[in-house]
C-alpha cells in the first residue's frame, strides 16, 4: 500500500500556496555507515522529504522553486559498479515520473543552481537540520555554518509544513491505522509469551518477528522492560519473575513509513498482585479522564490535567499524597509519579516532526512550553483539530531516585507524603498507549485489532496465549 501520485502533487502545491514565494530546499537523507561505509544502517528516508517527494532511497535532494514554478529532484543513476551489487533499478527519471515531477537533474547541478538563486537574491529556504551530514552539506551548499543553521532556518518553511503534516488526510489515517494493527499483533505476541524464567530479549525479539514477519519495520526502538520506571530502557538485560511488572513500549512502520506506537503492562505472574492491581486502575482511571477531554478546540494541555488529577487522587487514596488533586496536578506535584507527557503527535515520525521543533508542532502561536519539570516534557498541548492523529500514555511510576532528589530539596511538602514512600520503592513503573484520530465531532480510537486495557482483558490475552 503505497500513498498515491495525486497526493504529492496536491501537497508540493499547497505547500506552494502557503509560502508564496522563494525556493524551498529539500534534503533526503543518505546512508549512515556504522562502522565502515559499505557496512550501513536500515536506510530511513527524511519524513519532511517522503512526505512532498515519495522517493524512498539515499543521495537525493530536491527544490520547489516558487518564483519559476519549478519542482526538481537531483540525484544519480546508477553506474555499472552500483548494478553489480544492488542490480537494475529504475532510472531517476523514472522515479520521478512516479510522484509527478518531470524535472530531475545530476546531484552535481544543485549547487550551481542555488549559486544562481543567491546571485539573484531569491530567498533560499531550509529546514533546521537533524544530521551531521545535512549539516556539512547545507555549509558546503549554502556556506551556512553547522553553528548558524538552526537559527537561520526558515521558520516560515517549518510552520507551512508543520501546518501541513499535522492534518492527516484519509489515505494517511489508512495508513497509521494499519501500522497500529500490526504494532497491535506485535504486542498480543508479548501478552501471549510473558512468564517467569524468560529474558527481556526473548520477548522483544519475538515482537520484532511480528513486525518483520508482516513486511513491516520498527517505528522506533523497541522498550521491554521489568523496569518500568526507566522511560527509555533498551537495555534487554534482566531476567522476568514472579511479580514483576512487564513493560512493553513498541510500534511498527509498514512500506510507506507510517507509524503506529502502543504501550502495554502485564503481570508476568498469571495475576497481578493486590497492589499492581490497585495502581492498575488508578491508571486507567487517568488514562480514559484524558480520552474524556478528546474533542475538538480542547487544549490536549487539558487531557493531560485530567490525566494528572486522576493519578493524584489515585496516590492519595493509597497514602502517598494529600490535599486537593486538582491542585496538585496543576502545581506539577503530581510528576513525581508522571514525570513525562501525556502523548506526541504521531505520522510518518512516531514523534511526528520533532525534528521541526515542539514548540511549533504541539503548541499554537502565543503559547509557551513550560520549564518546568513534568510539564517541559509535554509534547503536545496545543487545541486539538480535525485530522489530528497522537497518542494517549499516562503512566504511573515509582522512580527512588527522583523520590530521593524531590525529599532533600523539600519540593511540593503541602501535597507528598515522603514518610510513606519506601515500601513502594521497588514498584517499577506501568503504563498504557493508545492512538486517536481527532474527527469534526469527537475522536477515533485508531486500529481494528482490540489491545488489552482492563485487567481482564490482561488476563485473558495471557490465557489465550
């Protein structure tokens, strides 16, 4: 399932309408070596490039003139010591002609005509670059220094496409729709296997098969953990047993690069234990106050209060916080056991332009990302609108040395009891992803393959397994 020509020609012209004028440089992305230059990493073409151009292979680069009404892609056939190892493929021009530009040029001419753009002083506009190699190029090309390119990126050029991306269209949401039901099956495939005596990397290598097995990729690495409470943990390193919290984060990518993103926690026991289960349902608690605040015009600033005031009152019926909840999710008290954001926008990044920049992506014009701890890492908090594709995850997590770290600087005393934190040092952490559709009248839980939310629907995924 491919995304159709018609689509990258009506995107290239609204893009061209929003800017109005200028040229609008592209870079695709091109090999990373990993440890000598024919030794690469999974290519993995630039979202921003996939998204106007479709053209999923290195050493490419393209430019829209506005001004001349001109679309180029420049680029290289291969020569007969590249057929050798990777055998015939199409000509660039042919390639081309599969997403309606009818203008491709040697790689060699792209500087000589940006040369010329300059001369004239037509205004040359570029993104804020994520690679090493972007940055020397965009030097050797435009003679920016690396230092100087984020702040001399066209903020016009993020906002038109940041615009544009942020509003999936059905074709998209047909495509993120099947990347969550394959990222759906990788994770029944950990509800099935969990058990004690496995190894963390025998169950996320069963995952990856899932995906791979269905001509899929990973969206992102993938996180399969009884140590919950470290967000990002990769490591695969420790041994499941009884009572342990299994957490898994993974999502899969399928041919046109779409993303799908859930996250998963299971009992690697047969059952939870009274207290995984009460802090169970506290979380899902919080998770459908947020889904509650889905709707469109509503700040998604608001789903994550609502998540935050769920997961306060939840800790203070259990004995570890006091006073109002409300009040202390706003304060930021409640981020000692959700010290992360509630969801991200998601599309062909699993955080969807992150490279552009949060603050144009999640926020609106006049709002401002906050410093402070919990709510900086708030990647989405803007109104949400129609064609809005992100994700929901609350957690809840049990980190001792940020327990520790809050205790000796005497933070938020009115609303923590830190007298009653220690026996729940070693709880870990848990949480549950799922991905919506912002519609005209609500939202859509994306994907037709049900993931396990409540706990029966835990038991029963591992009892079917």
């Amino acid at each position: 399932m491919q995304i159709n020509k018609d689509s990258f020609v009506r995107r290239r012209a609204q893009l061209k309408h929003d800017m109005g004028s200028g040229l609008l440089l592209f870079l695709g992305n091109d090999e990373a070596p990993m440890n000598y230059v024919d030794n690469t990493y999974r290519f993995r073409q630039d979202s921003t490039f996939l998204y106007y151009f479709g053209l999923d292979y290195a050493g490419l680069a393209a430019i829209i003139d506005i001004d001349n009404d001109k679309e180029i892609v420049f680029g290289n056939d291969l020569t007969i010591d590249d057929i050798v190892w990777t055998g015939a493929m199409p000509s660039l021009k042919e390639n081309c002609a599969t997403v309606g530009i009818t203008d491709s040029r040697p790689l060699s001419e792209l500087k000589a005509f940006l040369d010329q753009a300059n001369a004239k002083g037509q205004p040359i506009h570029f993104l804020p670059p994520y690679r090493g190699d972007h940055k020397v190029w965009l030097w050797e090309l435009l003679g920016v220094e690396p230092a100087a390119q984020i702040e001399k990126a066209s903020v016009q050029f993020v906002k038109a496409v940041v615009n544009m991306r942020n509003h999936k269209d059905d074709e998209e949401v047909r495509h993120i729709e099947a990347a969550v039901d394959l990222s759906t099956r990788m994770h029944l495939a950990a509800y099935a296997m969990v058990r004690p005596g496995l190894h963390e990397a025998e169950v996320a290598a069963a995952v990856e098969q899932v995906a791979c097995s269905h001509r899929g990729n990973l969206a992102f690495p993938t996180i399969a953990t009884v140590q919950g409470q470290v967000l990002h943990n990769h490591g695969f390193i420790h041994e499941l047993h009884d009572g342990d919290i299994f957490l898994l984060d993974a999502g899969a990518e399928l041919k046109a690069h779409y993303a799908g993103d859930l996250s998963s926690a299971m009992p690697v026991s047969e059952r939870f234990t009274d207290r995984q289960t009460a802090v169970y349902e506290i979380h899902l608690r919080s998770f459908w106050a947020a889904v509650d605040k889905l709707q469109p015009g509503v700040p998604f600033r608001e789903a994550h209060i609502a998540a935050a005031t769920e997961i306060a009152r939840g800790m203070k019926e259990l004995g570890l916080m006091k006073g109002d909840p409300a009040e202390a999710a706003e304060s930021g008290a409640y981020a000692l056991f959700f010290p992360c954001g509630l969801g991200h926008m998601m599309g062909l990044d699993v955080h969807d332009m992150e490279n552009l920049g949060e603050q144009y992506v999640g926020y609106a014009d006049g709002m401002q990302k906050s410093t402070q701890f919990g709510f900086k890492s708030l990647r989405l908090a803007r109104p949400l609108e129609p064609g809005f594709v992100f994700t929901v995850e609350p957690g809840i997590y049990f980190i001792p040395e940020l327990m520790d770290r809050w205790q000796a600087e005497h933070r938020f005393t009115d609303f923590i009891c830190y007298d009653r934190l220690a026996p729940w040092r070693d709880f870990t952490g848990l949480r549950n992803e799922l991905n919506y559709l912002i519609t005209p009248d609500g939202a859509r839980l994306l994907g037709t393959v049900k993931k396990p939310m409540t706990i029966d629907e835990v038991y029963a995924a591992k009892t079917n397994g």
